[in-house]
C-alpha cells in the first residue's frame, strides 16, 4: 500500500502548447450493412447494483439523498466491497440492514442507470483494475455521450420549471429590444466574441436574441440561433484553440487549460467564454460540450470535494483516501508535509500548499486542512485567474442567485443536456403532417433507417433537423422550438427524387414520398451529412 500512498507526491506536468491526445473518434459509418457489436447493458438486479455503485462519483450521489454515507466509514467499506469485488460482496451483505435501505432509495435509478461503454466489459463477479479507465461523461460529435447521473426527477423537473418562470418574470432575453448577431460561417469565433463582449449587460440580459448567417437567407424562430451555439460550443472549447485541454486522455471531458496563459487577451476569451454558457442558459440552448464536475462547480461558486478527483485522476485519488482514512501519525515513512512537487516547463519545483508548508508535518489533526488544499491545488492547476474571468462572465448575463438553486450535476444537464438518444421517446414525441401517420410506409422507413444509423448519424440527423445534436433532460418531449416546446416533425412534401429539407425552428422534417426503402436511406443519409445551411420556408 505504500508504494501507492507515494503517488501523493503527484508531479504536474504542463507541456508547452499541448493538450493530452484523446482517443481517435469513430470514424463515420455510411454503409448500411456495417453492425456494431456493443456489450450487453446488465440485465440482473445484482448486475445493475454493481455497476450503479461503480460510477466515479457515487459517493456525491449517495450523499446527496442518505448523509450516513458521509459520516459512515462502515457503510463507506461496504460501498467499495461491492465497487472491488461486485456481486460476490453483495450476496454477503445481502442481510445487512443499513446497506439494504441504501439501496432501496435508490431502486429507481439503479434499475434505470446504463453503464458507460467502456465498463460494460467488465465482469459483475471479476474486479475492476485498479487504475483502469472510469466512466466519465464524453463531449464529442463522434462519439456517444452517457447521461449524467440524474438529480432525483421530480424535484429537478420542478425546479427547472421554476428557474425558467423566475427568468421569464425577470425579463431575461424578452425585450423590447433585439440582440442582434451578424455571423459569418467561416469567422463565427471571431464575429462572435466582437459582438458579445461589445454588449452592455442590458443587451446581454434583456436582449431578444436574434441570429443572422451571413448570404443565408432565413428568419431566426429559434433554429438559427440553436445552431449558433451548437457550432459556437464546439469551436470556442475545442482544446485545439489552446483554452481549454481534455480532463484526460481517454476522455472527451474538458477543463481549463495551464497554457491558456499563453493565449493573447486570454481573460477576455474566458470572459466571453462565461457570457456564452450565460446566454445559452437564459435563451434555453444547449451546447455541444461537456464539462468536468469541478468546472461547474466553479461557475456556482461550490467549494471542490475529494470525490470530484476521482473521475479525473483516479490514482491520485486513491492515494488520498487512504491517507483520509488511516493514521498518518504511525506511517511515519510518509513524511507528509504541506507542500508539493510539480514539474513546469521541465523544471521540478516545490510548491507550498500555505506559507512556510513545506516545514508543516501533517499529522493527525491537521490532516483534514491538508487535504483540502492539496485537492484544491490539483483542481486549480494554475488556472485560478481564467476560472474566475469566465465565472464573471457567466454571472454578467445571468444573476447568481437565479442559478444558485442547482448543485453541479443539475447545472450540466441544464447547460449540455445529453446525447444519450432513446429511440421509443423520440418516436413516442414526433407529430405527423400532410398525410403521414405513424404507421404509414415511408415513415415505417424512416424509424427502420434510424434504427440502422449509428449513434453519430443519428445525432447529425437531430442536429439538421432542429440544429443542436443534444437533448434536453426531459427527453423529446421538451424540444423547443419557435414560440415554446415543439416535438419532432415530419411532413409529407416534394417529389420521390428531391432531398429531404428541414426547418430547424419549427423541429419540422420535410420527408418526400420514397418508393423504397433504400431510396429513403440513400436520401436521408446524404441531406444529413451534406447539408450545412438556412433556407426561407
């Protein structure tokens, strides 16, 4: 154990211009007969116990609902029997009371949790590898991303009701006056931050959000727009742009990047940054991006836990709980004191957790001091100053008490929804016109073609029709559209050799009348990966 407790003594590497390389996305697939093999979703009680006590960040969730977590150790072992050893430790604590009430508060999202694709691999019975990959929420637009572990849903339902009602009250983006963006495509970046940071905060706040593409011919009832932060979302955060960097490298998941420093007016771009994510959450679009855990606890101004290094680090974790959990004053070979080694630019140096840290043992009664500032140093990671930049820019547009009612997880679902795409919800919400009905032959086709599509044309194909690629957490059923909530749409139009077209304002596909199947998917396939542009209905 103690060659593990050494990886305390973390060296943090910043390499000059560079982000930690991610896995290759997925390569797009259009061929129809190619099928993908993915792993069975556990199906048994015992299997989906397991693998729900598995998430990195269970420990918050279980905490949020049942406070002995936080204060039992007993009960905490026993969390991590199951997590380490599956069903075999769950058949032994089968009969222990507190463990079973645990459970049963949770039944709900226990049977409902999918695991993430890459712990579906595993065996319930067999041990997880210490250090292998968690599951972490993925932000990218080849790739899959698993939902979030949800808020309790009722509760979170209400509540999102209630901020948008406090919002609408406020006159947040209802007017009088239009806030106007003229963008060009192919200087969206630079268009964007012009118009945005020469805003005053009325403008930003009040404004009716209105956007224009450059030679596009269209009105803006919301699909413009949507698209706008979609493309806005996956340029501004791409961790190419040197602002942001992946949390990992097996991880789409991005945080703050030490070598954003280097960025000229980089307070600025995390100023406009923050202004972004505030006017997306006022004006009820998603972004195309996914943020670590810490990220929104910082624009809520929550203080970092233990917990939240798990997902990120995982070793480094580890290495603290056990010093958490255990005596430090009888493992004197530790020789803990407040300070730490990181590497910058190629030279090691020590940093001090607090002044004179480095002659600062830890023992028994400061420890919980120490582990406090050395989990805030690793979250931090000499990006204090930006946090801070684009959390003022967040709080320009939107009023901090407004927001303050959602803890982290429920801030995610809000800002990036999920691309985790149900197919029975999404036909369940789609609406009919001009003589389609659900049962009729082309739309039969249509639910057959997108069954067959993989997970990344099926999101292209939402993000033609409606112009964002994610889904907001109640599913379908809360797509927006122009004046409010519109579902999905296809309508009967055109000729059986044109291209389908969409209308992203009113979520509306206009599908012809295909003689065949394979006419429809040829047609389908090749308007979704080649359209790029606003038409006038």
């Amino acid at each position: 154990m103690i060659g593990n407790v050494h990886s305390f003594m973390w060296v943090f590497r910043r390499q000059h211009f560079l982000a930690p390389v991610p896995p290759p996305r997925p390569t797009t697939t259009t061929t129809a007969n190619v099928q993908t093999n993915f792993p069975e979703v556990p199906v048994a009680y015992n299997d989906k116990v397991v693998a729900f006590l598995r998430q990195p960040n269970i420990f918050d969730i279980l905490k949020e609902r049942h406070s002995p977590v936080g204060s039992s150790s007993s009960l905490r072992d026993k969390i991590n029997a199951v997590r380490v050893d599956g069903t075999t430790a769950l058949d032994r604590l089968s009969h222990d009371v507190n463990f079973t009430i645990l459970l049963s508060l949770f039944e709900q999202e226990i049977m409902s949790y999918v695991p993430a694709m890459e712990t579906r691999t595993a065996s319930s019975n067999g041990r997880s590898p210490r250090g292998s990959p968690q599951p972490s929420p993925i932000a990218s637009p080849g790739m899959g991303r698993h939902r979030v572990p949800a808020p309790h849903k009722r509760d979170f339902e209400a509540k999102l009701r209630n901020f948008y009602r406090k919002l609408e009250s406020k006159g947040y983006g209802q007017g009088p006056g239009k806030f106007k963006l003229h963008i060009r495509r192919d200087h969206l970046l630079e268009d964007a931050f012009r118009r945005i940071m020469s805003a005053n905060k009325k403008e930003l706040q009040k404004g009716k959000l209105c956007i224009v593409w450059d030679n596009e011919e269209g009105l803006d009832y919301g699909g413009p727009s949507r698209e706008f932060f979609f493309l806005l979302s996956r340029e501004l955060f791409n961790p190419y742009y040197g602002l942001f960097e992946y949390s990992a490298n097996d991880t789409y998941t991005v945080q703050i990047s030490p070598m954003s420093a280097f960025v000229d007016n980089y307070h600025d771009w995390f100023r406009f940054s923050g202004r972004v994510l505030g006017l997306a959450l006022v004006h009820q679009y998603l972004l195309d991006a996914f943020f670590t855990r810490p990220f929104y606890k910082a624009l809520l101004r929550l203080p970092v836990a233990l917990s939240d290094l798990e997902s990120l680090d995982f070793e480094f974790h580890q290495s603290l709980q056990w010093i958490k959990e255990h005596d430090v004053s009888v493992q004197g070979e530790l020789e803990l004191t407040f300070a730490v080694t990181e590497e910058v630019f190629g030279q090691v140096k020590e940093r001090e957790l607090k002044p004179g840290g480095r002659n600062v043992p830890v023992t028994e009664k400061n420890k919980k001091e120490y582990l406090e500032r050395i989990v805030r140093w690793r979250l931090e990671r000499g990006v204090a100053g930006q946090t801070e930049s684009l959390v003022r820019g967040f709080y320009e547009v939107v009023d901090p008490r407004l927001v303050s009612v959602f803890d982290a997880r429920e801030l995610e679902l809000v800002i990036a929804g999920t691309a985790e795409i149900d197919l029975t919800d999404w036909r369940s919400n789609t609406e009919y016109r001009g003589g389609y009905h659900d049962q009729h032959p082309v739309v039969v086709w249509f639910w057959q073609a997108i069954e067959r599509f993989t997970n990344e044309q099926r999101l292209r194909l939402l993000q033609f029709v409606t112009g964002t690629s994610s889904i907001p957490f109640e599913g379908f059923a809360a797509l927006r559209g122009s004046i409010g909530s519109r579902k999905f749409c296809i309508e009967k139009w055109g000729k059986p050799n044109s291209l389908p077209r969409a209308h992203t304002c009113f979520n509306r596909l206009d599908l012809p009348p295909y003689p065949t199947f394979e006419v429809l998917y040829e047609k389908l396939l090749l308007a979704v990966e080649e359209t790029n542009t606003f038409g006038i209905e």
